[in-house]
C-alpha cells in the first residue's frame, strides 16, 4: 500500500484548500491511500536548532511523518502572488538539516485554489520551483488552477460536481505518474 500525504497551504477553519483536499482524499484508493498531514504547528525554520542538534519536537516529528510517505499533494491558496508562508516553512523544516531532506525523490503534485481570478498561479509556479530544489518530480500537466473557488461551493459547503469531476482528472493523471515513477 503506498501512501499519499496532502499537505495545505492555509490554516483557517472555513478553508476552501481544504475543502479541495477533503475532496480529492477518497479518489486515492485501491493500492493507494491518502491523508492530511498538519502543519499548523510547525515553529517557523530557525537552523540554529538544527546546527545545535536541538530541533523542536514538532519538527522531528513532522520530518519523521513525511519519511512515511510515498508521494505529496500540496493544496494551497495564493497569498500576494506567492506561496503562503506556512506550506513554504513546512518544505524548509523537511529539507534540513542539510543531507538530511526528507522530500527527496517523492512524486508530487501542485493544486492552487484562490478566489481570485486566475486560481492562485503565482503561488503554484513558485511553489514549484522550491519542488525543483528539494528533487521532488512534480506532474507538469495537467496544470491545477481553481479560480473563483468560492463559487465552486454547494449550499451544504461542499466542493460541487463540476469542480470535483476537474479534480479527478487531475488525481488520475498524478496517479499515473507516481506508479510511473515508483514502479
Ligand atoms: C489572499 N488572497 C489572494 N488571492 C489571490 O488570488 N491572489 C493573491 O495574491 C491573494 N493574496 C492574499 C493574501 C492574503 C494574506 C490573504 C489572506 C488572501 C485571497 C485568497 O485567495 C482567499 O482568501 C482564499 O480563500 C484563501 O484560501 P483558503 O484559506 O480559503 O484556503
């Protein structure tokens, strides 16, 4: 069984990246499983810690979880054309202390949501480019960009079946280059 870890890019309670994650969460299956994996409480990076062999607790916790995982999805909003500064300090934390990053070589996949009209593309790309440093191979295309997301929502708070639809195709092509890539 290979797991899949989705990592989100925003801390607040009503989120639509996570309401995006909860989605795409039950299309991994079969020899496929996904969770959330938080990072709420990650103290921000500081290698002082590291060069003192005193990381935090959550840290070592967080770089022993994603050792664990075989691929991540990282799902994220747009915060002033950028990546916001919570999924940036999680890949930080997970890349050091130096030779010891524990994203190297995960498949991985990029979904941007914004309420925004272009569906938080300057978060996504810059988000890839950290991916190129930290060798994670990332799906090229298709490419993930949800815009207006808020009005992607169902009465009930629900992502809505045309969005979902466009999600699925996104998952069964990320699927198909993780087991490319892992076989
Ligand atoms: C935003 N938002 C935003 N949207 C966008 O398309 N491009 C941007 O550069 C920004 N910048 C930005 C900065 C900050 C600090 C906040 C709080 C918000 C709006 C953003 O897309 C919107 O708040 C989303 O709802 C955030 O995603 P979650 O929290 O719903 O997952």
């Amino acid at each position: 069984m290979a797991k899949i870890g989705i990592i989100i890019g925003s801390l607040r309670k009503g989120s639509f990246n996570r309401k995006v994650a909860e989605t795409i969460l039950p299309m991994f299956k079969g020899d496929l499983e996904a969770d959330i994996i938080e990072i709420a409480e990650l103290e921000m990076y500081n290698q002082d810690l590291d060069d003192e062999s005193t990381p935090t607790q959550a840290w070592t916790d967080f770089r022993e979880k994603i050792k664990l995982y075989d691929g991540i999805v990282f799902v994220t909003p747009e915060y002033n054309r950028s990546v916001p500064a919570v999924i940036k300090n999680a890949i930080d934390v997970g890349s050091r202390p130096y030779g010891a990053n524990v994203w190297d070589g995960k498949p991985a996949a990029v979904i941007t949501a914004s309420t925004g009209a272009i569906g938080g593309f300057g978060s996504n790309h810059i988000l890839r480019q950290s991916l190129v440093f930290v060798n994670m191979p990332t799906l090229q295309q298709p490419e993930a960009y949800l815009g207006h997301i808020d009005s992607s929502i169902t009465e009930d708070g629900k992502i809505d079946q045309r969005t979902s639809d466009y999600l699925q195709g996104i998952v069964n092509s990320y699927i198909e280059f993780f087991k490319q890539l892992t076989k």
